[in-house]
C-alpha cells in the first residue's frame, strides 16, 4: 500500500533536513577537537608533503590526514606504530623499532602516531629512546580506532602499494616485526 503523497514529504523531510545539514558541515575548517598548538591546517596533498620533515614537530592528524598521508607514501613500504609516551608496552618495544630504523630506514618508511598524550610528553618520549623517524600527533586515537584496534602499541605494515600487508596488536617482539617488515618489503 502506497503512502499519500502528503504524507511521503512528510516522512521525506526529515531526511532532508539531516542530509542539507550534513552537507553544511563537511567543509574542511580546522577540527575543534584539535589543540590550540596544532598550527595552520595542512596544504593540499598534492601541494604540500604531509610526512614531518622534523622527529619532534608532530603535527595533529586526523584520520583523512592520515590517510593522505599513506597515499603520499605509495611506492614506499610504510611500517605505523601506534604508541603514547604514559604507555609500558610502548617503550618496552622503542628499541625494537630504533633499531628497525637503522637497519630498514632506507628501504622503509616508519612512522609513529602517537596517540592519547600531550606534545610534552611525546617529545620526551622520542627524545628519550632516541627514535629517528617521524610521528604525527593524534589527540584522540582516531587514527588507532580507524584501523579497527584497541589500545596501544598497534604496528601496522603496509606494502609498496599501500595495501595493509599485517599488523600486529600489543607490545611487538622481535620476531613479529621481523616477519611484518618481510611482509612489507614483499
């Protein structure tokens, strides 16, 4: 049985109303969740690179970011760890991922989100297990989320093509690191 028409708008509008201001708000102004010291909102992927250039400039990244990011990256093999400085797992595993860099940095691109913490402490962190690839500053873990993991260390390998070749969940071992590198490098 088919509605009045009438009463079709009426169950219509709505809708309407929820998509127009759907719409309205998909603009790209700066995220209000984001900190005061977040600086000015990044250029477009195609104008600007978005990798820090700096192991300590940790710019804030929100997960389309993040994502840009990633595309930037194509061609390269990308090892993600999601780590915060308050956590032990954390810097149980920064050495592992020091000394990744040494041996792999050349080959692949590590990279750190930090995640749930302050600037301060991040940096302090870095600073204290010597680590010598970026990271990128993510206030709220949106990013862990989006990859569809829970808590921290997350490690994520994506291969040259930037497809997700493996990850790994919690503090990581030498031997799932070894194996998610193998991964990446194909």
């Amino acid at each position: 049985m088919a509605l009045p028409r009438s009463r079709t708008l009426l169950t219509l509008l709505p809708l309407l109303a929820l998509l127009s201001t759907a719409a309205a708000c998909g603009g790209s102004g700066p995220d209000p969740a984001g900190p005061a010291d977040a600086g000015p909102p990044a250029q477009n992927a195609t104008t600007a690179a978005l990798l820090p250039t700096h192991v300590a400039e940790l710019p804030t990244f929100d997960v389309n970011t993040y994502q840009q990011l990633l595309t930037q990256l194509n061609g390269t093999p990308v090892v993600v760890n999601v780590w915060a400085a308050w956590c032990a797992p954390c810097k149980a595993e920064a050495p592992l991922l020091h000394d990744a860099t040494a041996t792999y940095g050349d080959r692949v691109q590590f990279l750190g989100v930090d995640i749930l913490d302050s600037k301060d402490g991040a940096r302090g962190f870095i600073a204290d297990h010597s680590l010598e690839y970026p990271s990128v500053f993510d206030p709220t873990g949106a990013i862990r989320d989006s990859l569809g993991m829970i808590g921290q260390p997350v490690t994520v390998f994506y291969d040259a093509d930037g497809t997700m070749v493996s990850s790994w969940d919690g503090q990581l071992s030498q031997k799932a690191l070894d194996q998610g590198i193998k991964d990446a490098l194909g």
